[in-house]
C-alpha cells in the first residue's frame, strides 16, 4: 500500500515542491518520517493519529513509513500535516489516488481535526500559478485571504479533515470564494502636522522621490521621529507585484492575520536599539527574515542609530547596497528580499544638547567626537541625504501656520516616479537610488560636471558618494520636472553631503 500526495514548502520567500510518499505494511504498529525533517515535521504523526481518530477514521495497525521528497532539501513547519494525513488515508485505501490528482494539500491539523493556518501559503500560491496546468490548492480557511491575490489559482478550504474527507470520497471539491484584502486605513500622520523644518521636509520629499537612505541630525524634540514617521504618507502605493512580494515576506514570517492585512500600505518597520544582528537581518537555526526584509518596498527607521551595537549596524551594509540579504547555514542558504529606505534619526552628542542654544551640553569635546566615531566610514557613504534639524523657536509652534498635506506632496513624489519608470523602461518601479550613476551622469550639462567634480575633489567623497551625489541630483530634477541635471541641482545634492564628521552648531529658531 504506496501513496504519493502533492504539498510544497517554502526556503527563504520561494516555494518548492515536496512529494509526500506513505507506505504502510504489516507488521508492529510504528511511525517513521524520514527525509530531513525537522522536530516540529515529525511530531506529525502524533497530530495526524489524534485529527483522525478524533474525526471519527479508525485504521487498522499498521508499520507506516513517510518520506518528504527530495530527501536531500530540510523540511520545517507544520504544513505538511495534511497532505501527510490525507496520504495515509490513499494508502490505506479510504481515498481514492484519482481524486487527489492535480491536488496540492498544505495545512496543519489540530487534534480534534480542524485545519489550521500555516505560513508561506503566498509562496506557494504564486509558484502553482506559474504552471502550465494549475492544480487546485487545498489550504486552511484562514489562509484563503493571502492566497485568493493569485488570482489565477484554484483554492479548495475545508475546515476539518473530516469536511474534506466527504469531499474527496463523495463529491467534487468545492471552490473557495476569494476573500478581498483590507483597504489599507489612511494614516492619522500628516506632513501638515509638522511646524517649520521646511528643509527637513523637504530632503524627505527628495528621499521619497528617489528611494534615497536619510539621516536626521538634532537635539530632542526637534522633530526627528516625527518627520520620520510622516515618510510613509508621502510614498505612493504599492504595485501589484510589489504588493505580493511584501505580503510573501509577511507571511513567511508569520505576521498576517485573517482580515487584518492589506496590499497596498508601504511596511514602516521602527525596531528598538536592543535588537539583536539576527533580529535586524533575520537568521536564526530555522532562518526567518529580519528587520530589513519586513521592510522590503518600505521604510526602515532606526531611532538612536548610535544606541545600535556596531557590528549590528555594519551588518546593514550588504544589505543597503544588494537589496537582499544571504543566510547561509551548512544544509542551505536561504536569500532574502530586502530592498527598503533607512531612514536613521541620532543626537548630535551623548547628551544630546550640543550646540543647542539655551540648553547646557555637558560633553567635551573628545566624548562628541567619540560619539560620531560609532558610524563607520563605509556605512556613512551608503546614506544619501545627511541633515541638520534646527529646533523649532516656540513663536514659529505657536503660530500654527499652514502647511502642506502629506496628499499634496505625494502626487510629486509619484509623478518623479513615473518619470523614472520611463526613463529605465522597466516593468516595475526603479527609483534612482536604485540605478546606475555612470549612466545617470550622461544627463548632467558641463556646469553640473565641473561643479560636482570640484567639490569631491574639495570634499574628498569617495567613488560611492559620487555617484550617490549624481542619483540625489537627477531625483531634485525629476521633482521638477527637467530633463537634464543643472548646476543647481548638483549643488543642492551636494548640501545633503557631511563635510567632515565633527559636529556642527545648531542655533534655535526665532
């Protein structure tokens, strides 16, 4: 009695197939799951005897041997459940094989027989709609939702193994209604909300525009995690392939839930200063994706970026300049997508008062350089848009003056998008950050030429920051609509440039 039933599995964010092979012989009654499955694969067996004889299916005893095909490939999660169950029930001649043809079953079981949610159902869903023939997908109820975006997949949820059992011995199975996902809730933060720091608003314009990395500068209550946590308001929605991406990753890290997801918000990730290099990263002995890949099409903000260990905060370089993230182990490496902005808000010293007019700083000089000293070099060159933040005078907050909704600087930011969609010719969006500065030099007249070729060579930027110079540069021309990069457009990217290190004075407004 041999039976092969259809499930897959999830490495990194890609799906694979697995062939759930159950053989059941004569002899003592005995359990075996073989084929580099984890603890939680192999305690199975005991979920799946209980689901079945709590559903009311009595099998005779019987020596069954499971294998997870290929063998060679480590097996994790509890998905693998039903399709385990429902192979037992093939071989012992309950199901027919037929019925379960073009079938592929993901789900796990409680002990009374219902079919629970798994992880990575997204995965999967866009890997079987990639197929010539789509097999119908058997999944939990709860991850009907996430699935249901491929709309190309038949989906099949019964809630208990019983429920599904009566399908496939009695009747055809019926098709799973597509849940709509949530509309993303309009966020109560609002660029109209902040006072002042007009240049602040405006290099986060220009961030938004090119997908630019971005470090705030200030005392606090200069309005650091407050201008930080407006960027999402002005970056316009996900496309459709980006919005499965992101959903994909959610998934896979377990974050969504029934009716409370959606598919179009931009992620906005805030992790404390306490987290660990694995947390910020991802990894882990069953690798899961990190900080910078919940971030992926989003924000990453790091709130006291020098409070960060070091070695956490250097992690972020390969990640900053590929867009993904490795984890290798000895059995595999897993890849992850991480193509995020970093937007980081720090003190300009230990006690934060530095230079700030009206309140005592109580470093020396030696602890503010000490201080700066945490932020490497290289990690500095992979930050586009560097900024001072000036406290706000408390005339100037209690005037209330007007200021632009976030609506309003969000139609620019897309239109500069657009712009560089055209411009790359690509199916989907490319910010400038993204693209080649060699080739966006082309763009720039000969006063932008000799004006940013001076001041690196005064400034001394390295080959990085030039060309990270050029992409700031063709992201302010974009915003304003202009085909070549002008010499004000350089020297306005050049302003978003550190000089040197040293801390500068920060006078209060009036």
């Amino acid at each position: 009695m041999l039976a092969a039933i259809r499930s897959a599995a999830v490495l990194g964010v890609e799906a694979f197939d697995v062939t759930v092979e159950v053989d059941c012989t004569r002899g003592l009654p005995h359990w075996a799951i073989v084929g580099m499955a984890a603890s939680s694969v192999k305690e199975s067996r005991e979920r799946v005897s209980a689901a079945l004889a709590n559903a009311g299916i009595d099998l005779p005893p019987r020596r069954i041997t499971c294998n997870l095909a290929p063998a060679d490939v480590a097996k994790t999660g509890t998905a693998f459940d039903l399709p385990i169950a429902i192979a037992v029930l093939v071989a012992f001649g309950v199901i027919e094989e037929e019925r379960t043809r073009n079938c592929v079953f993901l789900g796990e079981l409680g002990l009374d027989g219902s079919v629970r949610p798994v992880r990575g159902v997204l995965s999967v869903a866009r890997r079987l709609a990639r197929e010539a023939d789509s097999p119908t997908l058997i999944l939990p109820q709860a991850n009907v939702s996430e699935a249901s975006l491929v709309r190309e997949l038949d989906l099949c949820a019964p809630a208990t193994i019983s429920e599904l059992v009566a399908w496939l011995t009695s009747s055809r199975l019926p098709r799973a209604a597509p849940a709509a996902a949530a509309r993303p809730r309009e966020s109560d933060a609002d660029f109209s909300e902040v006072v002042g720091q007009e240049s602040a608003k405006r290099a986060l314009e220009i961030a938004a525009a090119g997908g630019h990395n971005c470090l705030l500068i200030g005392p606090p209550g200069a309005g650091k995690t407050m201008l930080a946590r407006r960027l999402p308001s002005i970056l316009p929605a996900l496309a459709e392939e980006e919005a499965l991406e992101v959903t994909a990753i959610q998934s896979v890290a377990g974050l969504l839930s029934e009716g409370k997801w959606t598919t179009q918000g931009r992620p906005f990730r805030a992790p404390h200063h306490s987290v660990s290099t694995a947390g910020l990263i991802g990894g882990g002995s069953s690798p899961r994706p990190g900080e910078v890949s919940l971030a992926h099409h989003g924000v990453l903000f790091l709130d006291e970026l020098l409070e960060f260990p070091r070695n956490t905060l250097e992690a972020l370089r390969q990640p900053m300049e590929d867009g993904r993230v490795t984890i290798a182990r000895a059995s595999s490496a897993v890849v992850y997508p991480a193509r995020f902005m970093l937007v980081a808000a720090m003190n300009p010293c230990p006690c934060g008062h530095y230079g700030n007019v009206g309140r005592t700083c109580i470093c020396t000089e030696a602890d503010v350089h000490r201080y700066r000293g945490r932020l490497s070099g290289p990690l500095l060159d992979r930050i586009d848009l560097h900024l001072t933040l000036l406290p706000v005078g408390l005339r100037q907050l209690g005037a209330g003056t007007a200021a632009e909704s976030s609506e309003v600087v969000r139609e620019r930011v897309a239109r500069a998008r657009q712009v560089q969609l055209r411009r790359t010719g690509a199916e989907r969006a490319a910010c400038n950050a993204q693209a080649n500065g060699r080739l966006l030099l082309r763009h720039c007249d000969s006063a932008a030429r000799e004006l940013l070729t001076s001041a690196a060579e005064s400034l001394g930027l390295s080959a990085r920051a030039y060309h990270r110079v050029i992409k700031v540069a063709r992201t302010i021309a974009d915003l304003s609509a202009t085909d070549r990069i002008s010499e004000d457009h350089v020297g306005e990217a050049l302003q978003y440039r550190p000089t040197r290190l040293a801390p500068q004075r920060i006078a209060a407004t009036a």
